[in-house]
C-alpha cells in the first residue's frame, strides 16, 4: 500500500463542509470545543472527530486550559490559500454565544481593574 501525500491528506481533512466550518472559526483565533459545538450545532463527539481528522492532517493543533482544550490553526493551517478557500465557501459567523460556558463566550467577570485609591491631604 502507498503512503499517503501530505497534499492529499490536507485535502482530504478539507473535503468536509464541517471541517471547513470548522478551520474558518478557527481562523479567527483559538476556541474549545464546546464553542465549536454551540456553533456548528453538532454533538460533542462529532465535533472531537473531526478535530481529530484535522489534526492529524497537521491543520490544527491543541493545547490544554485547565479542563478545557483549545483547538488553532497551525502555521500550514495558515496559509494563504486557505484563507480564498474558507472565504468563499463559510459565511461569518458569531464569535460570543449564549449557553456557551467557555472564556470566550463569557469572558471572567471577576476581572476588574483595582480601585484606586484616594489619599486624604
């Protein structure tokens, strides 16, 4: 059996409309999980496979927040092409969310600049 090409895997990992969804949200910058799933309306287990699809293409990478794991572009997910290609083919869509429990939807309230204080002459 032949090894597969990386081109052919890229294009492979692309020929799905999910995963093309999926690559122009994260275009936008890192997202977990459950905004990705909140997004695209697709149970949990649908969204960590094709996650799993794209990373093993070299499209995407993970790091790990906490409970959470945030999914990006890597640098060959970047490219240009890509950027033509996910243009045209997804619509913008919403970065914050409502029933979306991640840092990015709701970002932390306890945040606060510190009060200043007053001296007293």
């Amino acid at each position: 059996m032949k090894a597969t090409s990386p081109l052919i895997q890229y294009l492979k990992a692309m020929a799905h409309p999910d995963r093309l969804r999926i690559l122009a949200i994260l275009r936008k910058g890192p997202a977990c999980v459950c905004h990705l799933q909140r997004l695209l309306n697709r149970p949990q287990p649908y969204i960590s496979q094709q996650l799993r699809l794209l990373r093993q293409a070299g499209l995407v990478s993970a790091r790990r927040q906490g409970q959470l794991v945030f999914y990006e572009l890597t640098e060959l997910g970047q490219l240009r092409w890509m950027d033509l290609l996910l243009r045209s083919a997804v619509p913008a869509l919403p970065r914050r969310l409502s029933g979306c429990p991640c840092p990015t939807c709701h970002p932390n309230p306890r945040k606060r600049s510190p009060k200043r204080l007053r001296r007293r002459i």
